[in-house]
C-alpha cells in the first residue's frame, strides 16, 4: 500500500517522463546509468531504498550543480525527482528539502520540476511553512523570472503556501507585483485570495466562539463543584464542633469512673485474668527461700470489694 505522502506525488509520473535526458553535450555515462537504474528501481521493482542510492550515487558522480548546463543538468534534475518520489514512498518526506539542497545548495538554484514537487509533497502532509522561505527565495531570483514556468510555480505557491497559512497579504502584493499574469490571470486570483481570506476569518470566529463555549461550560463545572465542596467542609465542620462539645460537657469523674467499672469487671469477673494477675503477683514471693519468706501484701488489699451487685 502505498504512503500518504507518495499518493500526492503519482501524478510526478509525467514529471519523470518529462525528465529524460535532453540531447545536448556529453552527459557522464555513470550518472545516466544510475538514472535508469533508479528509475526501474522506483516503477518496476519499487525498491525506494535502493533507488534513492542510485540517485545519491548519480548526483555525487556530476560536477557542481552551478557549473551544470544541457543535458548534465538535466540529469541531475531527473535523479532529484526520482529521489524524491523514493523518498516519499520511504516517507522519508522530512528529509527531502535537505536532501536536494545538498546537491544546489541554494534554493534559487532549485530546478522549477524540483521546486514543483517540493511545494506539492510538503503542502500535502500540512507542513508548507517548509516552503515559505525557500519558494520566497526563489521567486524573487531576477534569472528565474525569466523561465516559463515561473508564472505555474507563483501561483502554486500563493495556493499551496501562503494562503493555508494565512499570509493573505504577501499572496496579494506577489500576484500584484507579478508581470507574468495578464488581468484576467491577476483578478482571478486575487479573487481566489479574497474567497480563502473570508473562509479563514469564518473559521477563526468559529474557532472563537467554540473556545468562549468550553471557557463558560468549565467555568459552570467548577462553580458547581467548589459549591458541592464547600457545603460539604460546612456539614464536616458543624458536625466536629458537635461532638467536640458532647466531649467536653462529660465530666472527668465520671470518665474515670466509668474505666475502674470497666476494669473490675475484666479483672475481678473474670477467673482466668484474675489468676493471671494473682500469678503475675505471687510468683516472685514463692521462690523466696523459707528463712526469707514473708507476708504476702496484695496490692489490692486496702480496697473494699464492691458489692453494689
């Protein structure tokens, strides 16, 4: 199945037809070798990684690309467009600029084919912020206004660049600063600017509006519950005073009391406890030699059984 990003590039098809080596000068053996290599790699076998070190290997083998004329430069072109449809399938897409800026160096260097396929590939995986700079660059090169497809590019880039991010005057003063567009050209654009700046104010009211809703229903549920909250540390707080009141109002005496009650009837009632506690008691006086003996005092001996039972 094949990428997302790659799925923009199938119609880059026609681009790679249309990059085949022009007759002109000798063009290096090697790097036209490589290019039918990397193109059957790409179409027959669909081998990207492989078709992408065909196209490394093809651009290393030239000479600097600002040296380039005819048929050598065409080359160079044809491997970057294959690289970048490897590349793509790869999706290895956020490498591409990098990629083909190693070989021109400079975007105003950038073949108009390659600049296309650039715009097209980042556009459609919503990164053109990619290509503000570099297609800005290029259009303002005073030799690359001279080539026919200058017009093609400008307006892919107002379409593709500028307007999905907003820059509704910049796409404005290029078409208007263009004299590639006849009028008819200029004012459908420009139209075309207009149309895409009310839909983006649309969209940010709406966007507004949405925010102010979310804002308003967090507000109300965080209302509601510090309001649940607070009622609750109000009764938490009413009933503490409560039974901290009760607790103050009990006498000590009474306290006191009521613990000696409870030990005499664990202690005194029960058998077991009091032969424990007698044991505990009388053990040390029964060990006592007979000359060392004597009476026996229990520690309960001045109390008073009670006998209120």
């Amino acid at each position: 199945m094949r990428s997302e990003p790659a799925a923009v590039l199938s119609g880059a098809a026609e681009l790679l037809r249309s990059s085949e080596p022009l007759a002109g000068p000798p063009v290096s053996a090697q790097a036209a070798s490589l290019l039918e290599e990397a193109t059957d790699l790409l179409v027959l076998h669909r081998d990207f990684a492989a078709a992408v070190e065909r196209c490394e290997a093809g651009c290393d083998s030239l000479g600097p690309a600002e040296a380039e004329a005819g048929s050598s430069a065409e080359v160079r072109c044809s491997l970057c467009v294959v690289g970048i449809q490897a590349m793509a399938e790869l999706n290895r897409w956020r490498e591409v600029l990098s990629w083909v800026l190693q070989y021109y160096h400079v975007p105003e260097h950038l073949p108009p084919k390659v600049l296309e396929l650039c715009i097209l590939l980042y556009s459609r995986v919503r990164e053109p912020q990619v290509m503000l700079e570099v297609g800005s660059s290029w259009l303002r090169d005073i030799t690359n206004k001279s080539l026919p497809e200058y017009g093609s590019l400008l307006e892919l880039y107002v379409l593709r660049v500028l307007l999905p991010l907003g820059q509704f005057e910049g796409a404005e003063e290029l078409v208007r600063g263009c004299d590639v567009f006849d009028s008819a050209q200029q004012l459908a654009l420009l139209k075309t600017i207009c149309e895409s700046k009310c839909q983006w104010t649309q969209q940010e009211e709406m966007h507004s509006a949405a925010e102010e809703q979310q804002d308003t229903t967090r507000e109300c549920v965080l209302g509601a519950l510090s309001q649940k909250l607070l009622t609750t540390f109000t009764l938490l707080r009413r009933a503490l005073r409560s039974v901290s009141s009760h607790l103050y109002l009990i006498p000590y005496k009474k306290m006191l009391l009521a613990a000696f009650v409870l030990y005499l009837v664990v202690v005194r009632l029960d058998p077991v406890m009091a032969a424990c506690v007698a044991e505990e008691w009388a053990g040390p006086v029964m060990r006592m030699a007979p000359g060392e003996r004597r009476e026996y005092v229990s520690p309960l001996s001045g109390y008073t059984p009670f006998t209120g039972w």
